[in-house]
C-alpha cells in the first residue's frame, strides 16, 4: 500500500521542462506527468505512490495480475506458475523460471547476472535490516515470516550489521530457482504481497552494496525498463531495458467488459513493453498540467479535480475533447482520502473521553460533502470507514458518523467536555483554560490552500481555532514518520484486493510504519489480529465491522472521500487501462506512430 498525496503541491514553475518537450517527430514514448514528486527507487525505502509507479516497471517480483481481468487474478510473472500453497497457509513455495537476466550494471562487471531464487530472499529480508529502518517492514512482520523477526532483534540487541547469511525458516532457498516462506500463523491472503512488482521486485546483492546509500538512484532490476535519467522532483526518464527477455501479452478479460475486450484484441501477442521511452515530468500545479495536455506535451493525464467540470462535465467527456480524438477512462478508485490525529500529541491525541470528545467533534464539525463538491468536484464517494471499494471489508451498504457533517453535535461534544471560551475572546479553551489551537500540516499548492480554508471555516464555526503548517510533501513524510506532526492528510492507495491493509494503519504493533495515528487500543489490535488470519468469507466480514465500528467511535483518523479518476488519453495511446492494485500500467500502453503530431 502507498502513501499519495490528495491534491496538488508547490510551483508551477516545474512546468517549464514538459512544456519545452512538445512532440516534433514520430517517436515511440510515452508522456506522462506526476502531480508530486518521486522519492526514490529503493523498494524498501518507497512509502509514496508515485515512486512505486515507477518501480514498478524496473522491478518484478514472482507475481503479477492479469493487466484486464476484472475481478483481479492473479498470474506468474518471474514464476513459473502460482505457487504452491500448504500448511493451511503457513507455507509458500515458489520457482523462478531460469533464465531471466537483471539489466546490465557496472555492479556485474560486464558480466550477464540471472535472477535466482536467493535474490528473493536477500530483498524480503532487506525489509528487516535496522539500518534499513524500512516504513513497509509491518507488511512482513504482520505476516510473520519465521525467524526474522528475531534474526532483526539480535542485530538490533548486539549492535551489529544484520546477518543476511543466516538461514532462517521464514524464507530459503531450495536451490537456485526455488524459494520456500514459511509464516508462524496463517497468511490466507499472503500470495498477493509477491505480486506487489514495487515492493517484491528482486534487487541484486551486489548492486545494494555497491551504491550503499545512494541505492534509491540507481534501481537495477529484471524488469522491462530501466532508469535512463533522474532529475529529482523534475523530471525521470525510463528507457527499454535492451536485457528484457521475450514476453507477450496476454490477458482475460471478462465477457462483457467490451473496453477491456477491445483492448485485449488490439495487443494480443505484442511484445512487452509497447514504448522504448517513458519520460515522466513532475507538474505539481494543475493548471500547467492541464495545458500540456491540451498542447500534446502530454500523452495521458489524470485529470486535476479543479478541471473536471471543463474536462467531465457530469462524468462524460467535454465535447471539445471528443473532437479531438482524446478517448476518457474514468475507474473508480481503491484509495481512501483521510486526516490523521497523532495519538502521541498531548492536545489531539489520547483516549480518554475528553480526548475521543475532541477528535469526534472535529469530525463532525468538518463538512466532507462539501470537500467532495468543492474541492473534488463530486469525483468521489463519501467514506464511512477506512476500507475501501474493490477491497474484502468494504461494504457498500455501511453507514457510520464518519460521513456525518454535524456543527450543533460538534459544538454539544466540546460543551459537554468542557472545551468552552472562557475569556470571550471568541475561540474555545481546553478544559483547564489553556489555549487550543490546531495544527494541520500542509503543502503550499493552491488546491491545498483551499481545503485548508474549508478547515478554517467549518472548525470557526463551532469555536476552533485552527493554523497551518506549511512544508513540502518528502518533509512532510518524514515528519510524519517521526511523529512531530498534530494533524495531517493524505490519501492510502490499494495495492491488493485485502482490505485489511485499511484496518493495519491503525494496528499499535504498525506505530512506528503505516500507522502514522499512533492509533494503539488492545481491543482493536486483537480484532485485527483474529481476522487476519481468517479466509475470506463472513466471520472475517463480521470482525472488520467491529473493527470499523472502533475506529470510527475513537476517530484517529477522520477519513473522508474514495475518489474516482478521470484518465484522458490522446489519440494515439493504445492499451492504456488502469489495474485497481497493479502499478506497472506504462508496460501495456503504445502509441500510435501513424496518429503521433
């Protein structure tokens, strides 16, 4: 799963290097754009969505989805078939096909490297370095893969470098094209985090140690392209990895899904990847990128929510677009839009009924509907719990107060709790008559600026006072991750159909990773726990509803909207077609060289 940023950011300034790149002959690349910046290419150091896009096209891991079907499959990507399932579970064995080759680097000093089972087991187990301090370690430890969790604690007790030579149970190698995981309690949904290509995509032990530090810039994998250049927060070019071995696509659409049938009809047997290049520019503000889209600088765009009544008027497609040939995708979205109270934070945080008082009180007095119209443009749904559509947990018939806009029970709450103006100065104090003042962490982008004026004025009219602090989204992550922030908000995107990932961000073990709330009640934790190791089916169903019901009553995180993109596409894009969970989208898609300006 992956952090991504809601609406827009910083300058628009960054437009200039996709705008100076209009298309003068017929080349096979593909131009698309980001919103926000990359963080890196390390798979144990992503935490954003924009970096594991492109990850996701330079690593593999043994698993993939079927680019077409709906509901989601799964297929074998560097494996030679699904793996095989036992213990009720608890054991996963899977092999590599031979053959495959990692992109040439000076790390292989000139030499062909072929992925082998090992290469497996070296990047699960990086996730356990402490040096590493990876954000994502709570997706394996939650798994419990025997014996690493402990192999960490003595690197950690002794002080010492972690001991990736060590076998341990949890994951080995067989042989050279084998490897066995073997978890301490049952993981029925554990196949699909080795068809994450960002998370489990294979790295090289020898190109980790030759660039140390600096390894984020310099991603080496298996996969069908490779990093050509980088400039970060501006601008990341992909090219064809010349290494990438044959492989065609191939895809089952359903019957009556008459888009994916048609696309499926247009590539069957083209060889992957369908470009040589992708070049990706970061364009944080919306307008810049809406207008190199409309000069074709652009090749795809994700439409920004402030264009949507000029792009998709009432959901179809402006008129003006459709004379152009530009086509409209609009998916749906396994994502959740969400504000975060720091449970650590003496102010927001705590359990006491004072405290759950306060955050409940600002969750009501906030008016998500009007966010959605506003802001959004009504391109979304309003949330009722942390789990989103598409994913096991998601009921589309579920009602709870977090949806609810509600001032006069916002302002009876704060009433009751003794969160009153004491000095007439027109802001309510905390109950011992200190100040109370919000803090929200924020990015500078004009959309931003917007929301946080709604938060002014929904939070004014009950008697709060709220400010801002103002930073850039990489600063701000990392604040995050430190636990120095009160308030902030951000989107978590699905990366497979377990809903229970949404129910994790609020796990106390995941403090320190996904749970960016700080969220720790036992009572919670031991509902989490006993669903996770369920089969899908109605007992699991029935505890994540408790589990919903929890957060909702304690409101860590207030969540707001599950969002619907709007992809508009040129011409002469062939493929295109965005997976709910995969990220690797860029490997389906073609131009058109005949249709290209």
């Amino acid at each position: 799963m992956q952090r991504r940023q809601w609406i827009g950011a910083c300058a628009a300034g960054l437009a200039a290097p996709v705008l100076a790149q209009r298309r003068t002959t017929q080349d096979n690349t593909l131009r698309v754009a980001f919103r926000v910046a990359e963080t890196g290419f390390d798979p144990v150091a992503i935490g954003d969505e924009n970096s594991n896009r492109v990850a996701a096209c330079i690593f593999e891991s043994p698993l993939t989805y079927d680019h077409l079907a709906r509901p989601v499959t799964l297929r074998p990507l560097t494996a030679e078939a699904l793996p095989l399932v036992e213990d009720e579970f608890r054991s996963f064995t899977f092999r590599i096909r031979p053959g495959i080759l990692f992109a040439d680097d000076p790390a292989f000093e000139g030499r062909p490297r072929e992925l082998v089972a090992q290469d497996y087991v070296y990047t699960v187990k990086r996730y356990y370095d402490p040096r590493i301090n990876s954000e994502l370690l709570y997706l394996w430890e939650n798994a419990g893969l025997v014996g690493l969790s402990e192999l960490r604690e003595q690197a950690i007790k002794a002080k010492r470098p972690f001991d990736y030579d060590r076998e341990v149970e949890g994951i080995r190698a067989l042989d050279r094209y084998t490897f066995r995981v073997r978890l301490a309690r049952p993981g029925p949904r554990f196949t699909y985090l080795f068809a994450q290509t960002g998370t489990t995509g294979a790295v090289a032990r020898e190109v980790v140690e030759r660039y140390g530090a600096d390894i984020a810039a310099h991603p080496v994998g298996t996969g069908p392209f490779m990093l050509g250049a980088w400039r970060r927060s501006s601008r990341i070019e992909l090219l064809r990895n010349p290494r990438y071995r044959e492989r065609f696509f191939e895809a089952e659409p359903a019957e009556g899904d008459v888009q994916a049938q048609a696309i499926a009809q247009q590539l069957a047997g083209r060889r992957l990847p369908l470009v040589d290049r992708v070049e990706i520019s970061v364009i944080e503000e919306s307008q810049p990128r809406w207008l190199a889209f409309l000069d074709g600088s652009l090749d795809q765009l994700e439409v920004p929510v402030d264009f949507a009544p000029v792009a998709v008027p009432g959901g179809a497609l402006a008129p003006h677009l459709a004379r152009r040939g530009v086509r409209l995708q609009r998916v749906p979205q396994p994502d959740m839009v969400m504000t975060y109270f720091n449970m650590l934070h003496p102010l927001v945080g705590g359990y006491g009924p004072e405290k759950v008082a306060l955050r409940r009180a600002i969750a009501l007095a906030y008016d998500s509907g009007e966010d959605l119209r506003l802001l959004r443009h009504g391109q979304g749904i309003a949330a009722q719990s942390t789990v989103p559509p598409f994913t096991s947990g998601y009921d589309a018939a579920y009602r709870s107060e977090m949806s609810t806009h509600d001032p006069a029970r916002a302002m009876a709450l704060l009433d009751l709790y003794g969160y009153v103006d004491r000095n007439g100065d027109g802001w309510r104090e905390l109950p011992d008559g200190s100040p109370l003042v919000l803090r929200l962490a924020s990015t500078s982008s004009q959309l931003q600026r917007r929301s946080n004026e709604l938060w002014r004025k929904h939070l004014a009219r009950v008697g709060l006072r709220i400010e801002f602090d103002i930073a850039t989204w990489p600063d701000l992550l990392k604040r995050s991750r430190n636990a120095t922030l009160m308030m902030w908000g951000y989107s978590w995107v699905a990366q497979s159909p377990d809903g229970g990932f949404f129910l994790s961000i609020a796990y106390g073990p995941n403090a320190n990773e996904s749970n960016d709330a700080r969220f720790a009640l036992p009572a919670f934790d031991r509902l989490f726990e006993r669903q996770n190791v369920l089969p899908d089916g109605a007992q699991r169903e029935a505890l994540m509803r408790e589990a919903k019901n929890l957060l909702v009553a304690h409101m860590p995180y207030k969540v707001h909207v599950h969002t619907i993109l709007n992809d508009l596409l040129q011409p002469r894009v062939r493929g295109w077609w965005r997976h709910p969970f995969a990220r690797d989208t860029w490997v389906y898609t073609g131009v058109d060289l005949e249709t290209s300006a």
